[in-house]
C-alpha cells in the first residue's frame, strides 16, 4: 500500500504519533455507528412535531441505511484510487452539511433527503478509516490491537446511540441529536488534516463502473428488501421479487468479476475461510446486536415503564462492557488464537439470548437483564474484534479499502437483517398471543385488530376498554410482547449457535504468516488451516 508524501524523517513521527491517528479514525467510527440507532428514539417526536406517518418515520431510519451499504463497495474502491484521507475528509465534510440540514429540516421529507445524504457521507467515511488504520499500523500484533479498538468502538457507538439520545431529547429539541455531530465533525476534520497519512492502491487498474452500479444496485435492493419484508410480509409478491433480484444481481456481479483483470471486488478472496467465515461471524455478531437494540428498547420503555432517558443509560452495560473487552479480545486472540476467541464470542452471545429468552415479565435488572447485556457484549466484542482483523489478514494491503467496505457491509447487512428477522418474530408471536388472551377476556374482534399491531397500539387500546377488563388486557398485552421477545431471542441465540460452530469449523486457529503471493491470489494460500 502506497502512503503519500512522507518524505524521510517523518515515518519516525508518524510511528510515535500513530495511536492518536487511532483516535482521529475512531472518531470518525463514533458518528457512523451511532447515527446507526440514534435516531430511533425521537421517533415519537418526530411524529408530533413533522406531523409523520408510520412510513415516513420507517424511512427516516431506513434511507439511512440502504445509502450507506448500497455505496460501500463503490466508495472504497474510490477511496483506494484517489486517496483514503481525500475520501475521508470529504465524508465527512458532507457528513457535517447533512447533519445540520436535517436538524434544521421543516417537513419530514426534507428531514429524509437529509438522512439520505448521511447515508452517502459515511460510506465515504467508514471504509476509509479501516484502510487508513492498516495503513499506520505496519506492525502485524499492533494492527490487532488497533482494529480491536476500532471494531468495539463500533459496537459501543451502536449502544451508546439511544443513552445519548435520550440525554438530548430530555433538555433539548429534537435537531440536537443531529447538531451534537457538528463539534465532533470539526474536531475530527482539523485532527485529521494534520496526523492522517495520504495513502491509496498504488495500482489499481482501469475503473470497474459495471462492477460499481451492480454492487450498488445488489445491495441496494437486499438491504431494502430485508427492511420492507417485516411490514409487507415475508412471503409477499415485492418481497420474493426482491429477494429475486437481489440473488439475481448476485450472480451477475459474480460473473461479472470474475471476467475483469483488474475488478472491483475480488470474489477469489471468498475462497479464503479467513475471510469468508470473518465475514459470517460479523454479519450475525451484528444481526444479533440490531436486534437486541430493538426489542429491548420497546422493553425498557413499553413493558417496565422507563423514560427516554432511563431507557438509554438502562443499556450502559453493555457499552462498557464492550469498551472493556473489546482491546481485550485480541489479547485473547494472540494466546488462544482466531478459531476459539471468534467462537467463544459467538457462544457467549448465545447464552445472553437464551437467558433473556427465559427472563419473566418483571424479570429483576441487575440479577437478569445485566448478566444478559453482558454475556452479550462480552462475546460482541470476542467476536468482532478477531473477525475483523480476519478479513484484513486475508487481503492484500492495497485493497483495504474494498476489503474494508466488505467487512463493513457484512455488519450493515446483519444488523438490518436483526431488526428485520427479529421484529418479525416478535410481533408475530405477540400478536398471535395477545389475540388469544384479548379473546378469552370477551374483547371484541375490532380491538383486538388493533391491540396485535404493536405492544404500542395493544397499551393505548387497552387502556380504552371498560374498566373491568381494562386491566387485565393491559397485563395481557406485556405478557404477549414478553412472549415475543421469548421467541425471538431463542431466534438469535440459536443463530449465534451456528455461527459459533461455523467459526470452529472454517476459521483458521490462528494467524499465521503466508507467502506475498497468496495475498494477490488466495487460491494459491497453502497456509494450514
């Protein structure tokens, strides 16, 4: 990988000053993740003061997404033609323009197009700051220990999203969880311009624009077929088509790649079970964290009653458990190696799950809920950690970008898959048992309609009824949404499972040195598994 204009004398200075490049990246990391779920929790009063439907709340949360995976594979593949730090600063200047734009936004749909343009500027953002990080780590153990730090602050920022915007939402209007990433913008861009390496493929071929409208188009469609299936229905006429197209653009991109001498994703790195099994075991890390962050915020504040506020700081837990392990998981990692730390991870994530799947309605916080969060996010960051350092380790230095856009498109997919998979289970099987209970209370057919559409509706219904009833479908609509979340908890723990016994199989059992020409070509690794 080339790194621009550090003439001699300089390398020395950027070595001694390369953990507070770090800190710039991870900076950078922070507002990505956390505009993830930020968001989420001024929902309600998005719909008082825009005056919001359903739907347009859904796509203030979702365009977010679809932008910023869509773009991913694109955006690194310009970041590592024209320069990381170029792609990086210019994320995030946009980043910066959009942030104020929706916090200033009027109607709704110009608070979209806002949310639309986030979603552009962290695609530039966030591959860049994984390439530029294997970039300034040149030691193979530090670099571990940098894409540690990296990948928790990933998951911590997701965590962290509802505590800090409930802290806003509590003192301030609702723009502020927008306007809050305005300092941290200026702070990153000054820091960057001046400790941050240029750094870019030093050859990296005839641009792939076939190869870039695919991938867009590829995950574009997943991503936004995944979120739509919840509402439409999983065996819906848009949703099959969309799970059509998508594994047909699949195909075609895969053929497609195969056929370039210089493409834009390498599909041949797929043969390698580091960075195949990395990408799994990150995709479902994730899937299980997006889901966890859904139910167990509706739990808080539907089930026993929290605040915004209380809500938010009820899930630090888990955020410090993350900051805690996840520098310690490639401590782990250098002992134990690969194989066992992934898969220890993705079992701890499972025993969280299975407890909470187990947890009574007025299961107690600290004795239940807190032991849960933290097998959780315990075994998040044993796994992300590890499996991410996997996939850079089985790719060529000069494809970080690309490499690192993939690691980061395994993560966007699995968490909007989590919410998708596990708010359809939940309210599945919420509204399936609510219907049943309402019945036997003599509730009639129209309020039953309307109490299985959520937790929310089933509460406010509820409260509606005669009074001799009214208490007992109230009871009735917790213990249902506990009854969801039962189901679908036992839903990612037991992908969790999979995944665990997925890693032990396929990832290597520890990182171990390979010849440069298996970088260029992973058909030619002879590196025992």
């Amino acid at each position: 990988m080339a790194i621009i204009g550090s003439p001699a004398g300089r390398p020395a200075a950027a070595e001694r000053r390369r953990w507070l490049i770090l800190a710039v990246l991870c900076l950078s990391v922070l507002l990505v993740a956390m505009d993830n779920t930020i968001v989420n929790v001024a929902l309600p009063t998005l719909n008082r003061r825009l005056g919001a439907t359903t739907s347009q709340l859904q796509w203030v949360v979702d365009i977010y997404s679809v932008c910023f995976a869509g773009l991913l594979l694109f955006c690194g593949n310009i970041g590592d033609r024209v320069g990381r730090k170029r792609i990086l600063q210019l994320g995030l200047v946009l980043f910066a323009i959009a942030s104020f734009s929706a916090a200033r936004s009027g109607t709704v749909n110009e608070l979209i197009a806002a949310r639309a343009a986030m979603g552009v500027a962290v695609a530039l953002m966030y591959p860049s700051t994984l390439a530029l990080l294997t970039a300034v780590f040149t030691n193979r153990q530090e670099k571990a220990i940098a894409v540690g730090v990296w990948s928790g602050v990933s998951g911590l920022a997701i965590a962290l999203g509802p505590v800090i915007g409930g802290a806003l939402l509590e003192r301030f209007w609702w723009g502020s969880i927008f306007m809050v990433n305005l300092p941290v913008v200026a702070v990153a861009l000054g820091l960057g311009a001046v400790l941050l390496p240029e750094s870019r493929d030093p050859a990296p071929g005839r641009f792939d624009p076939v190869g870039a409208l695919l991938s867009v188009a590829l995950v574009g469609l997943a991503i936004w077929t995944v979120i739509e299936a919840p509402d439409r229905g999983w065996t819906d006429a848009v949703t099959l088509t969309g799970f059509a197209g998508s594994a047909g653009l699949a195909v075609a991109f895969g053929l497609w790649e195969r056929s370039r001498p210089d493409p834009l994703l390498d599909i041949r790195f797929f043969r390698n079970p580091r960075f195949s099994a990395g990408s799994a075991a990150i995709s479902l890390a994730f899937f299980g964290l997006f889901g966890f962050i859904f139910s167990i915020t509706m739990y808080f504040q539907l089930v026993r009653g929290y605040s915004t506020l209380k809500a938010g700081a009820a899930t630090l837990p888990y955020a410090a458990v993350m900051a805690v392990f996840s520098p310690l998981a490639i401590v782990i990692m250098k002992k134990t190696g690969t194989k066992v730390v992934v898969a220890g991870g993705m079992l701890s994530m499972s025993a969280g799950f299975f407890v909470v799947a187990d947890a009574a309605l007025n299961a107690d916080y600290w004795h239940v809920v807190v032991p849960a969060m933290v097998l959780m996010a315990a075994g998040m960051a044993l796994a992300t950690g590890p499996a991410t350092d996997a996939i850079l380790a089985a790719l060529p230095e000069s494809k970080a970008g690309v490499g690192s856009a993939v690691n980061d498109t395994t993560r966007e997919f699995g968490g909007a898959l989590g919410v998708a998979v596990v708010g359809s289970v939940l309210s599945w099987a919420y509204g399936s048992h609510l219907a049943d209970r309402w019945r036997s209370l003599g509730i009639g057919p129209e309020a039953v309609r309307q109490g299985r559409a959520s937790l929310g509706a089933g509460l406010q219904t509820g409260a509606h009824l005669p009074s001799q009833v009214a208490g007992p479908a109230l009871q009735a609509a917790r213990t249902s949404f506990m009854s969801g979340l039962h189901v679908g908890s036992l839903t990612v723990a037991l992908s969790s499972l999979v995944a665990a016994v997925a890693a032990l199989v396929f990832l290597p059992p520890r990182d171990l040195a390979r010849p440069p020409e298996a970088l260029k070509h992973p058909e030619l690794d002879t590196t025992p598994k």
